[in-house]
C-alpha cells in the first residue's frame, strides 16, 4: 500500500525524489523546531557519551595495567565474542522499535504500540536463551579459541553465558524508550549509570586472579539497567499509549515489523563484527598479547564513537517521524546540520590522536605504544566515516534496511578478507588496514545511495567550515608544532591550545553557517503550555510539529520500501 503525507489514493505511490511544491515545503518555524530538539537531545547525550567513553578507556587501562598481556588480551577477547553474541540474540531490535513507535506516534497509531512491542521483545527473550545455552556448553572450546587459560576462561565464558540475557533486553528496552522520544533514559542508565559501575566493579576485581570474576563485574551491571529500563519503559507507556483495549499482535504486526528489522538483524551483527572481530582473529592469529595491543590502540575511537552515537541517538527519532512524511527538505536540513556538529566534535579528536599516537598510548602502559601506526590508518579512516554523516542511521530511517544489510557484509567481507591476508604477515597492522578498508566501503558506499537514490546528503558550507577549520586548528597547527620542536610538551602543549581558541572563534564567527544558533534552545527548553503536550491533544494523524499537514491513521507501509511507498526495491558504528 502506497502513504502519501495527506491521503492515500489508489493511483498509485508518488514520486519520492519529485520536488515538492511551495506549499509542501516545511516552514523555518518546523526546521527551528527540528534543530532544537536536536540541539537538546544532542547535548544530554554529548554528556552521557562524554561519561561512557571516559569510563572505557578508564576500565581498559585498569585493566592492561592490572594484567599482563596475554590475560587482557583474553579479557577483550572473551568479552568481544560476548557482545557478538547479544547482538545476534538482539535481532537488530533496537532500530526496528524506534522506527517502528516513532512512525506510530506521528501517524497517530498509539494503540499499536504494545502490540509492537510484544513483537519486538518475545523473539529476542527466547534467542537471547538458545545463544546462551550454546556459549555455555561450548564454553571450554571457546575459552581455548582466544587463548585464554582453560579453566579460568571456561568458567568465564559460562558466567558471560548466563548474564546474556538480561544483556539482550536491556538494550532492547532502553531502544523501546527512544522510541517514545526519550533520550533521557538511555543518557542516565546506558552512558552514565551501567559504564560507571562497571569501571568501580573491574578496578575491584582486577584485584583477585580471577578471569570468572572480572568479567562477571564487567557484564552484571547490565542485569541494573535492565530492571530500570523496564520500570522506565513501563512509565513512558503509561503516559503516552492511550487507555483502553490495544491493537492485537495480529499477523500483519508481525510481518511489518520484522520485514523492516530482519534486515536489520543481520546488518547491526555485521557492523559490530567490524568492530569486535578483529580482536578475536588476532588472539587466535598470532596472540592474545597482540590482541591487547590492538584494542588499547582502537580505544580512542571509542570516544569518537560516542559522539556520533550521542547525535545519532537524538536524531534518529525525528528523522524517523520526518521521512514517515516524506519531508525531504527538513530531512537534508537535519541530517546535514547533525553531520556539521559530528565533524566539530570528532575530527579534533582523530587529528590529535593521529599526531600524538605513542604519547596517548604510553597511558596504557608499558609496550602499548606500539600500537601507534595503528591509530594513524584507523583515524585517517574515521575522518572519512564522520565526514560522511550518519549514513547507515539514515538509511535504516528511511526504511532501507535491505541495503544497509548489502553494505555491512560487504564492508564485512572486505575486513575478514584483508585481516585473513595480513594479521599473519604484519601484524596488528594489517588489522588496521582491514577496519580502515571496511570503514570506507561501510560509509562511501551508503553516501553513494542516499545521494542518487533519495537526494540526501550531508553537504553544505556548514560542514566544509567544519572539516577546514577543524582541519586546521588541529591537524595542521599540532603537527607542525610537533615536528619544528621535536615533540617539546611546552611547545606543543600551547600550539594545541592555540588550536583550540582558534577553533571556539571560528565557531562563533561562523555559528549561523554551523547551525549553532540551534543551541539557544539548550537554556530554554519548552516553555510551560508550548510543545506538542500543550494544552490541546494531539489528534489521531497530526504531526505535532507539522499542524498543517495531517495524515489518516492508515496501516505502515512495507518495512523495505522508501516511506512513501516508493516502488524501487534495490538490497549497507558510530557505528
């Protein structure tokens, strides 16, 4: 069934790349609105992804400095194939539920929000057993796969096995939540709560030579964010699904939501793969000391990573509701605007560590630094993945999820391919050229996509100011301080700061190019009586955000088309 914004007809589905006329296009009072809810939920979660990244770097120079190499090799090991593990059972949950109740909720379609959730959280509760039963009888031949020591790592491996899955649900359940439009949840029990008690659990058993303990403090904290987020979800639905008897989980549901999260699945277990595999193959290659190496050398993209995952976070709930009305002009304004903020947030970040490789390394401790041409190939690989925006989220919003599976595999077949050639022969750094080959294909390719196929892209004079100052400031300044001076902290130390004025003045001056403006949004909030809780309820079909534009509350339209019912059916860390 073709949805257009407005009606729906029998004619057939529109054109979803036509022009729209002046009266469809958005009005600067929407687009303010868009880029200052971005603006609010962006900052919550800056500070929770500012908290959750500091805290794993923390936790794993606690650990590399607590334990020799070839144990904290097996820690990363063990807990990488864990997390491969909950994201098969999680079934890609997370993004199907907050395309599916944000689309809901701008249709107008409330009373199908339980139902949906029945859908979306059974499987993943029963998955989440059967993948925890298999880690657990084969736990000595897993143990024995990253090299950890048999019994100890055996032991760890059926710990990890039980805790699965509340893991599982917990994510799933804190996913729920952004679908309601709550980033606070996520901010407060994901970035903030879980990682801290996490760190204070790891430096407390870091203590007792126990590989069963230290990944047991590593993965319980997960058992507390399940219970809240449940409680908080169980809040959220009280308040925003209407009283009375809801939607059965009819088959319809089911296929609607799994046609658009199957894909998906498959995708979210490819594109963590790309992330967490690499550490597995290089304990099994050449060594779990190697494999230490590795992940303290990959560390900084981690916080990188959570800045993208804070601006993503928040926008993925209203690109959702803007593409469900086919508004593609307030579409490119957020994806371009959330692209811009990425680039100023990240790229200082990869350009420093790029130059200041072994001095950030020494952190970890002794012999880490020879990770450090590793930090080099992965930042030069980042700076093209933030430069090319949320690619694969605005895909997955968009309702591509067959394409985001197409683009993730073959990111992933090009990783394993190149690792499988390489760890052998140079090492760690062939790992490195494996990840910064995928990075590419995994962000190049689905830009490519959005461009021609849907007219999306993230590109405007607010994110080339961006990428050239942010270039400037500090890439060009830091790197020739660093060599002029041969590295001399004073000198550098104060070129760095320099950098970092010149940044702040650049934002100013350029802040309405930049979409700073937006922040204003941060101090005031919504005033008491505005908004789309204000006074009169928001009725069945009207966007809130939208009051012109109404549409009827009819069924979604097939999970792999364009939201507009477009008919082309082509088959993707922050990641």
């Amino acid at each position: 069934m073709s949805l257009d914004p407005g009606t729906v007809t029998s004619a057939g589905p529109p054109d979803p790349i036509a022009p729209r006329g002046a009266g469809d296009r958005p009005g600067a009072a929407a687009q303010r609105s868009s880029l200052g809810a971005l603006a609010r939920g962006g900052a919550l979660n800056l500070v929770g992804a500012a908290v959750s990244a500091l805290t794993s770097v923390a936790l794993t120079v606690v650990v590399t400095r607590a334990l020799v190499k070839d144990d904290a090799g097996a820690f990363f090991a063990l807990t990488s194939l864990f997390l491969l593990g909950e994201t098969v059972a999680r079934l890609g949950t997370g993004t199907g539920l907050v395309w599916s109740l944000s689309r809901m909720r701008a249709l107008g379609q409330r009373d199908r929000i339980t139902a949906v959730l029945r859908v979306a959280l059974l499987p993943v509760v029963g998955l989440s057993v059967l993948v925890a039963s298999v880690l657990a009888v084969g736990a000595p031949d897993f143990a024995r796969l990253v090299g950890g020591a048999t019994t100890g790592a055996a032991a760890a491996v059926v710990v990890l096995a039980v805790l699965l899955p509340v893991t599982t649900l917990s994510d799933s359940l804190l996913a729920a939540t952004r679908g309601f439009a709550s980033m606070l949840p996520t901010v407060v029990v994901d970035r903030i709560g879980r990682p801290l008690l996490q760190l204070v659990l790891v430096a407390i058993a870091v203590r007792v030579d126990s590989a069963a303990l230290l990944v047991a403090a590593w993965a319980a904290p997960w058992a507390v964010s399940a219970a809240v987020g449940w409680w908080w979800l169980s809040v959220l639905r009280r308040r925003g699904v209407p009283s009375g008897p809801a939607a059965p989980a009819d088959r319809e549901t089911w296929r609607t939501f799994w046609s658009f999260t199957a894909p998906r699945a498959l995708a979210s277990v490819a594109q963590l793969a790309l992330q967490r595999l690499d550490i597995v193959l290089i304990s099994v290659l050449i060594g779990p000391a190697a494999a230490a190496v590795y992940t303290a050398a990959t560390r900084f993209l981690v916080v990188g990573q959570m800045a993208n995952q804070a601006i993503s976070t928040a926008v993925q709930p209203r690109l959702g509701e803007l593409l469900a009305v086919d508004d593609r002009p307030a579409t490119n304004a957020l994806f371009r605007t959330a692209t811009t903020w990425l680039v100023l947030l990240t790229w200082p970040l990869y350009l420093l560590c790029a130059t200041f490789g072994v001095q950030v390394l020494r952190l970890f401790g002794r012999g880490y630094d020879a990770g450090a041409p590793v930090i080099l190939v992965l930042a030069g690989a980042m700076l093209v993945a933030t430069g090319c925006g949320m690619v694969d989220m605005v895909l997955n919003m968009a309702g591509r999820t067959s394409w985001n599976l197409a683009n993730a595999f073959l990111a992933l077949a090009v990783n394993i391919a190149v690792d499988l050639v390489l760890i052998p022969r140079i090492g760690i750094m062939g790992a490195a050229i494996g990840w910064a080959a995928a990075i590419v294909v995994n962000n190049v390719l689905p830009l490519a996509q959005l461009t021609v196929h849907l007219q999306l892209h993230p590109f405007d004079r607010g994110t080339r100011i961006a990428m050239v100052l942010s270039a400037v400031c500090f890439g060009v300044l830091p790197l020739i301080a660093y060599l002029s001076s041969g590295g001399r902290p004073l000198v550098v130390a104060g070129v760095v700061a320099l950098g970092a004025v010149l940044w702040l003045v650049g934002c100013l001056h350029w802040r309405d190019a930049l979409s700073l403006a937006a922040l204003r949004s941060l101090g005031r909030g919504r005033r008491p009586g505005s908004g789309r809780h204000a006074g009169r309820p928001t009725t069945p079909g009207q966007l809130p955000d939208h009051p012109a534009r109404t549409t009827p509350a009819a069924p979604l339209p097939h999970a792999d088309r364009c939201p507009t019912g477009s008919a082309d059916h082509p088959t993707r860390r922050n990641r």
